[in-house]
C-alpha cells in the first residue's frame, strides 16, 4: 500500500486496454483513480475533481496532449505526467516547455510510471512546504540568499554560474527541465542553442557534489533536458 494511498490520479489514455491496465496497477497501490479518454474531457476532470497528478497521453482524439499541457497551466499547478511515444524527444520537449512537470516513454514499465508518481506527490507536498531561501534536495542543500551550497553538510565550492543552475534545478527538484529553459533562466534567451554549456556545468557539478554514478542526483534525459533528484527518495 503506497504512503500516498488515496491521492487522486486521472488517467488521460484513449486506448482503453492500457488504460485499464494502468488504472489497474494504480488502484492496487491504494490511490483513488479516475480515467477519461479525450483531452476534453480531462479539462473539465481537472477543474472540478482536482486530481493529485495527471497521466496525460499526447496523442488525443480531439485536444492535442500538448495543447492540454498549455490549457492546464493558464490555471492549475497539478503535476502532469505526459505519456510520449518512443522517438518523440520533440514532443517531451515541447510538452515539458508547455509546463508537463515529467513523462514516460511508451512502452513503459509500471514500476517506472507508479515510481513517477510517487515522485510527483512528494514534489506537489513538498510544494507547499519549501522554506524559498534553503531549498533542500535529498542531502544538497541550497542557501539562496547566501549562495552557498551543502552536501551532507559539506561546504562545495561553485561558481556562479554553477550555483545559478543547481538553484533552478533545486527550486524544481525531481521535474525534468528542458535544455531551452535552463539555458534561458540561466544564461539568457540568446543562448537557446549552446546545449554545450549545459554538458560542460553538469558534468563539473557532478564532480563538485561528489556524485556516485549508480546512484545520481543530477539526471540527464537524453535529448531533453535534466532534472535533480533526492535519490533516497527515488529507491523507495
């Protein structure tokens, strides 16, 4: 029984024997699912049951997944969950740019979709929790004010610029980030295509963070983007 029983899930899937699959698996861990099959359908779903977290498929009948994403975001902050099909890094990205906090890519086991949800209400709980100046994510902790970080209440030492992006990936901890966002947080609209910067700071806060390759807190989603983890949290 998940520590989260009884969080309300919808379910936005129009192929019927995988969403009774998925419904299925969802209820077995105690939460209170619900499903619809068209993007419509799952506005009005959103607006009057209010859901914990969204599982959205992006190929609707009727609304584009990524148009929902869109309508979503102009009023509601519930975690969504997009459902991609494999190969489609272009509509992650998009979807993910439109404000989808995460997705799995079909064919996709329910390990790893019931793990994302689980991570989705920590993150949605924890949303209503974080202290703004000390943004903690597992054993980092980020002081804004004094930009300073910690590791297992160790000292790091980053530049600017590396302390700019662990921040942003902090304030949005276990939500993959595209690369378009960060770079425009972090190094300013005009810098939208230089994907080089991000490897080059990533792979330097890993080394400064002390990361342990079987177990990473700094994510890399390939052709996507990056997201931090609390990776305690992550084997539960």
């Amino acid at each position: 029984m998940s520590d989260e029983a009884g969080a309300g899930i919808l379910v936005v899937e129009d192929d019927r024997s995988m969403a009774r699959v998925v419904v299925a698996a969802l209820k077995a861990r105690g939460y209170d699912v619900s499903a619809v099959t068209t993007g419509s359908a799952a506005l009005h779903r959103v607006e009057f049951q209010r859901p914990s977290v969204v599982l959205l498929d992006l190929g609707l009948p009727d609304v584009d997944g990524i148009d929902v994403c869109r309508r979503l975001r102009r009023w509601s902050t519930v975690p969504i969950i997009v459902i991609t099909a494999e190969g489609s890094d272009e509509r992650k990205v998009m979807a993910l740019d439109e404000g989808a906090d995460d997705y799995v890519t079909k064919p996709f086991s329910m390990p790893e979709l019931l793990a994302r949800v689980r991570v989705a209400l920590r993150h949605r709980r924890a949303a209503g929790m974080v202290d703004d100046n000390v943004l903690d994510v597992g054993d980092v902790s980020v002081d804004l004010p004094r930009h300073s970080v910690t590791v297992g209440g160790q000292p790091v030492d980053l530049t600017p610029k590396e302390f700019a992006f662990l921040a942003l990936l902090a304030r949005h901890a276990g939500k993959v980030l595209t690369h378009r966002s960060i770079l425009a947080e972090v190094w300013g609209p005009t810098a939208a295509g230089e994907t080089q910067y991000l490897r080059v700071y990533a792979n330097q806060l890993r080394k400064k963070l002390g990361e342990d390759p079987a177990r990473p807190r700094l994510i890399t989603e390939p052709g996507v983007g990056y997201r931090l983890v609390d990776r305690d949290a992550t084997d539960s």
